[in-house]
C-alpha cells in the first residue's frame, strides 16, 4: 500500500470517528496538504478533492480560509 493510500485511509478513519453521533471534526490544512499538494493559487484544487471526498462519503464539509480548515459533518 502507498504512502498516499496509506495516508488516505488514516484520515478517512479520523473523519468517520469525528463525526459519529453527529460529532463534527475540524482538519487542518497541514493535515489536508500531505495528500492534496499545491502551489500557490492552486489552493481551489484542494478545496474541490475535500468537497469531492465529503460527497463520496456522506459528509457535509465546511471550508474556511486563510489558514484552510475543512469541518466534516454527516449529511
């Protein structure tokens, strides 16, 4: 399993315990970038994969900037 994978796999597990029993859970960017990298003004590529991983996975996810937080509910 890669790294990425690896990755991948730990924060969806975080996510899904934040957010049992209608728990929310606050990701930091430096948690976020590890596996969505960007460059300068690509930051809107990282804000489209959080809201596309919340959709595949029944969550709600509320995006604040600067400082990029994204916030995980269930639906």
């Amino acid at each position: 399993m890669s790294t990425r994978a690896i990755g991948l796999s730990t924060l969806l597990s975080k996510i899904t315990a934040g957010v049992a029993d209608g728990q929310s859970i606050t990701i930091s960017e430096k948690d976020l970038v590890h596996l969505w990298p960007y460059l300068g003004e690509e930051k809107t590529n990282l804000c489209g994969a959080v809201h596309e991983l919340a959709d595949l996975n029944g969550w709600t996810v509320e995006i604040s900037d600067p400082g990029l937080s994204a916030t995980f509910q269930k639906r």
